[in-house]
C-alpha cells in the first residue's frame, strides 16, 4: 500500500469527512488519493486560513476536518488559529509539508523552516515531525488525540518521509 493510501485510510478511519487542501508538490499523492475516496469531501482553496475557516465551518456543521498545506503558509494563519480554531477549541488535524530543511532546492522555503516549529510551540500546538514513513504509524492516535481534545496538530512531513527532494 502507498503511502498516500495509508495515509487517506487513517483518516477516513478516524471519521474526517472534510479535507481542504492548498497546492503542494509533496503532499500530491495525497491529495490524489483523496479525490477517489467518496467517504472524503474535498475542496480546494486558494489561502490556508481559508482553509481553516471552511474547515471551522465542517466541524460546526457536524463534520470532522482536516486540512493539507506547506508549512510556508503558516505564518499567514497564525490569527485564524488562534483567534477562531484555538478560541472555539476546534479540533484540526493539519498534515503539513516541511520545507526548507537539507537539500532543499528553493531558497525561500529555507527562511519559514527555521520559523515553522518555533510558531506552533509558541501557540502551544502539538506538533509531530515525520521523518520516515514508518512515522506514519503515529498518524492514527495522533488524530483519535486532536478530536479527543479539541485541539490543533500539526503533522509535518519532511522531504525525507516523502522520499527526498528529487529533481524540484
């Protein structure tokens, strides 16, 4: 089984309904894997604090969420985490592309790597990092925690766990 497949089936058995994703070169299997699963409703958006308010909206509607992003893109949701997921204790799974670590080919994804981790510790987000895809094995209790407790998790899954940065 892939690793997206693995993936995909951890979350649909974990009950979330609702992905939200952004564009990302590492995370596209998943997102692929995704739209074949009727289980799993998918829309795409354009900003990830979109996502996140259309992911606060599933929730409100009954629906578990979670949302598919890079982790360049986290400081334009610092607010919207902590002024609407964090202040309505809204659980959000976040699977998030690490970028910007060793051997990565863009030189502005390095300057957010340095910042990523700092971020969530600050607004006290759990957070997980995947370095090898056996860290997928992780994936299941750290969703059944996230809707346990009503909190955020960031997953972030690195150039390693995704099998290198290849040719980008």
């Amino acid at each position: 089984m892939s690793i997206d497949a693995r993936i995909v089936d951890d979350l649909i058995a974990n009950d979330i309904s609702f992905v939200t994703t952004v564009p990302c070169k590492q995370l596209a299997g998943v997102i692929a894997e995704i739209d074949t699963r009727d289980a799993i409703r998918h829309v795409p958006c354009t900003k990830e604090d979109e996502g996140m308010g259309l992911c606060a909206g599933a929730f409100m509607g009954g629906k578990r969420p979670a949302i598919i992003m890079q982790n360049t893109a986290l400081g334009v949701t610092v607010n919207t985490l902590a002024t609407l997921i964090q202040y309505y204790r809204l659980p959000l799974p976040m699977l998030i592309s690490y970028r910007g670590e060793l051997r990565e080919p863009v030189a502005c994804q390095v300057e957010m790597a340095v910042h990523t981790k700092a971020i969530l510790s600050q607004m006290n987000i759990p957070t997980y990092h995947f370095h090898r895809q056996s860290d997928a094995d992780e994936l299941d209790p750290i969703l059944k925690y996230t809707f346990m407790c009503n909190k955020p998790v960031a997953i972030l899954t690195d150039a390693t766990f995704w099998g290198g940065y290849g040719d980008q």
